[in-house]
C-alpha cells in the first residue's frame, strides 16, 4: 500500500518562533462542503466562532501553496492550507535560555523555572523551542524530550528534523543518564540513599498524579548529597520517566520539594507575573551515546537552585 505523499513546505514563516497550522481537506463522500469556507467552518467555528473563521478567510489568513484562499472556492479533498493561530497575550517569563552546547545537530540547552518546553495549552510563544529558534535562527529546531514547565535545566533540542527520531528513540528507550538536584527538607531519620519503586497514575485533567497498588512503573534513586538549616540538597536519579516521578517519590518520602505547588496540596496558581517561588528541582545532568555520531555526551547544567545558595 502506497502511504500518504509528503506535505508540501508552508508557505508561510514562523510567527514568533510557532509554525503555522496545517489544514489537509478531508475526503467528502457525502458531499457536505460545496466550498473551501463550509469545511472550514465546519471545523474551526466550535473552536475560535464562525465570526473569527469568516474574517480570517476575509483577511486571506487561509493560505494554499498558490496564496490566499477565498471561502468561496471549491472544495477539494486532499489540498493543504495552513494559517496562523491568534495567541492570546502571554505574560513574559524574566529569565533567559542557557545554551550549554550547540553543533549542526543539537543544542542543549538550559530551561529556567516556569519556561514551558514547547507550545501546550496557554503557553505558545513564551516557551523554550520558540524562544530559541529566534534567538539561534534555527527554525526546524525541535525538542528531543520535554522538561516540565516548572523544572529548570537540560533540554536537549535537535537542529536537523530528520535526526529527531533517533534522539527521542534514546529517551524513549531509557538510553539517556539523567540527574537531577533538588531542595526538601532533611530527615534525620530516614535512611538515605535508597530506591523507590512504585506505581504512579496520572489521570487527564487531574494536576496531581498518584500511587496506587500494582505492578511499579516508575524508579527513582534518591541520595542525599548535604543538608543544613533544616533543608537538605538531594541528587535524585530517574530509571523511568513518568509525569512528576521525582516530585511523587519525594513527596511519598516525607519530603516533598520546597515550592512545589502541588505535592503534598494543590495550592491556588499564583498571580500572573509572580516568579518568586520556583520549584526547587533541576536537571542537573544528561548523559548518553550520541545515535548520530556514535560518540559519548555529557552535559551539565551552570544553573543552581535558589533555596540552596553557594556560601
């Protein structure tokens, strides 16, 4: 069986280092869309208001390869049209992305607090991938994994799109060391280092994820590095990667992250603009055999946490 044909390029650049939307007009059997504008507002009116489709196609925003369409065209199955987002504003994150290495195929780069990895919900324009193909000029850059919003550090990014499979196969296979360092409270009591093994859900639309018994699907080494004043500074080491693993395991200990909005209680999200308290958690090292030039990598990130300043 033949496969699909490649998509032709946009015809449109990158706005604020986020690509356009690309449109493939479906098969219509039952005959339903007489013109381009019906499919479309059929499509997109539940989503953005048939009044913000139809000034969009006044505006020629709907693009094909050959320009700006008209709803009043005839549909087509099988044409591709592409047209930029209206992103509502966003407020500025006031800290910079480290680059910590770069090549011709990767940057690695160095994620502050509250920098969103790439566009997800309400964070579209102020988030690393976005910020980093204006700044490098490099606008197939594209992330290899994800870091969540409030962590901070290593994110690897792959400068060339046809290299990116090989890179997310290394995450996706477990290929990659990754370290962490984190700030919670010290417990003399409890004896460190060890390793937690359970089993995490995390349910659509639920901020907070959870153990439960059964089978484990996640590992985490926890090792005490130092502590003082109450407060010890930690390397944590993730043999799996689910969705808020180190901040669970920690939290399951007695010890959960210092900030950490959601772990032991969801707390109200903060005011817009309010930095103050960021989580303290940081990947700290990635570490893997390159599956394009078959050499060693390490990278470590220069950031540090707030709650454990250099004395």
């Amino acid at each position: 069986m033949r496969g699909r044909a490649k998509p032709p390029p946009s015809p449109l650049p990158q706005r604020d280092g986020v690509d356009p939307v690309r449109v493939r007009l479906p098969a219509d059997p039952e005959g339903r869309w007489a013109t381009v504008g019906d499919h479309l507002l059929d499509r997109f009116a539940g989503a953005i208001g048939a009044g913000r489709v139809e000034a969009l196609l006044a505006d020629g925003r709907f693009v094909s390869a050959e320009g700006p369409v008209l709803g009043d065209e005839p549909y087509a199955a099988g044409r591709y049209l592409w047209f930029h987002r209206d992103f509502a504003p966003e407020v500025p994150v006031p800290f910079p992305v480290g680059v910590v290495y770069r090549d011709a195929h990767l940057v690695v780069a160095d994620k502050p607090h509250f920098l969103a990895t790439m566009p997800r919900g309400r964070h579209i324009t102020e988030t690393a991938v976005a910020r980093l193909r204006g700044d490098l000029d490099l606008p197939e850059l594209q992330p290899a994994h994800r870091l969540d919003r409030l962590t901070a550090g290593l994110v690897l990014f792959v400068v060339r799109p046809g290299e990116r499979g090989a890179y997310q196969t290394l995450f996706r296979d477990r290929l990659v060391r990754k370290e962490y360092e984190a700030v919670a409270p010290y417990d003399p009591g409890l004896d460190l280092p060890r390793t937690v093994r359970s089993r995490i859900v995390k349910e659509r639309g639920v901020l907070a994820a959870r153990e439960e018994p059964g089978e484990p699907n996640s590992e985490s080494r926890i090792e005490l590095l130092e502590h003082r004043g109450g407060l010890g500074r930690y390397r944590l080491l993730p043999a799996t990667g689910r969705t808020h693993q180190l901040r669970v395991h920690m939290n399951s200990l007695g010890l959960p992250l210092v900030n950490d909005p959601v772990y032991p209680v969801t707390e109200p999200d903060p005011p817009a603009g309010d930095f103050s308290r960021p989580l303290q958690l940081l990947a700290r090292v990635l570490e893997f055999t390159d599956p394009v030039t078959g050499g060693p990598r390490r990278f470590e990130s220069g950031s540090r946490l707030s709650a454990w300043p250099d004395r």
